[in-house]
C-alpha cells in the first residue's frame, strides 16, 4: 500500500475531514466514488470518497458512514492509501517518494551524505529528508540531484556550497 494522503482534522460538522495530498493526482485519488484504504488494528479497511472539494492545496474530503464531526475526529491523522498496483506508471526522470525513500544519498565525489527517511511534499518543491544525525534536507531538484536510481537505492548529489552545513545539526 502506497500513501496518497494524510488526514489532519475534520473539518466543520458534516462529517468532512481535511487532507493533506501526497500524490500528484489528487482529482483521481479523492474523486467521488473512489477507494481509499486506512490501516486500523492490523486491518485494512476501505473508505469510499462521497464528497470532495480542493481549497488551498488542501482536500476536504467526506467519505460513506461519517457523518458528523464525532465520527471524522476518528479519522484524525489516518493515512489515505491505495494498492501500490493502482499506481500509474511515470515519465523519465520522474519518480514515486515511496520509492525515494531507503536511498543512500552521496555527493558527486563520493561522500555519504545519508539515507532518505522521507519525502517532505509539503513546501513548493519535493525535500529529501535525510536521517542523519538529524535530519538533513535536499531539494530534490535535476541541478542538485544529477542521478538518481531507485533500484539500486541511491541518490547523487551536486550541492551548492554551504546547503548541507546549513541543516545539518550542529554536533558536540
């Protein structure tokens, strides 16, 4: 299963929830009538979309069986997701941040930066967050990340001077 979707918060009494899109297809994803899927006490169970609306890079979304802001709290920090057969296949150079996720990351000259822990989507462009030692970001960009092979897990990197100094934690 794949991550489309978070949700952070009901949103007024309808039983609609807000969700935070992790997926380049949100229309598709949170169409009405479609399926996700929430991990609930070892099960995974489906949740059917009957209502959406996008506002501000955000979705509100309703789904069948929550009516009422009683039952969307229950969804509070669910993650929506599909079937990782359900994902549609993409371009070169363009890649899935679940795939991402695991690559050892390494400079042009061959120093370990660190590894992947996730894909920070939230801000205008994708931000590799590296476990270590902290975390670490990295624009995920072509001029930062000139290669970038998933399946042999690891990402180089061409940084400007300074970028990984500058988020780097200090050490003692």
């Amino acid at each position: 299963m794949v991550t489309v979707g978070r949700i952070i918060r009901p949103h007024h009494n309808k039983g609609h929830v807000v969700v935070v899109p992790e997926t380049d297809f949100p229309h598709e994803r949170f169409a009405v009538g479609s399926t996700l899927y929430r991990e609930r006490e070892g099960r995974v169970e489906p949740l059917v979309v009957s209502a959406n609306r996008e506002r501000d890079g955000r979705w509100v979304v309703g789904f069948e069986g929550y009516e009422d802001i009683s039952a969307a709290e229950t969804l509070r920090g669910v993650e929506l997701r599909i079937p990782e057969s359900e994902l549609k296949p993409l371009g070169d150079n363009e890649y899935y941040a679940h795939d991402l996720v695991g690559c050892t990351v390494r400079t042009v000259s061959g120093d370990e930066v660190g590894t992947v822990r996730y894909v920070d989507l939230s801000t205008g462009v994708a931000l590799l967050a590296l476990d270590e030692a902290g975390t670490v970001l990295i624009p995920f960009t072509a001029v930062i990340c000139p290669r970038v092979d998933p399946a042999a897990k690891v990402i180089e990197i061409d940084p400007p001077a300074g970028l990984i100094e500058l988020n780097r934690p200090a050490r003692a």
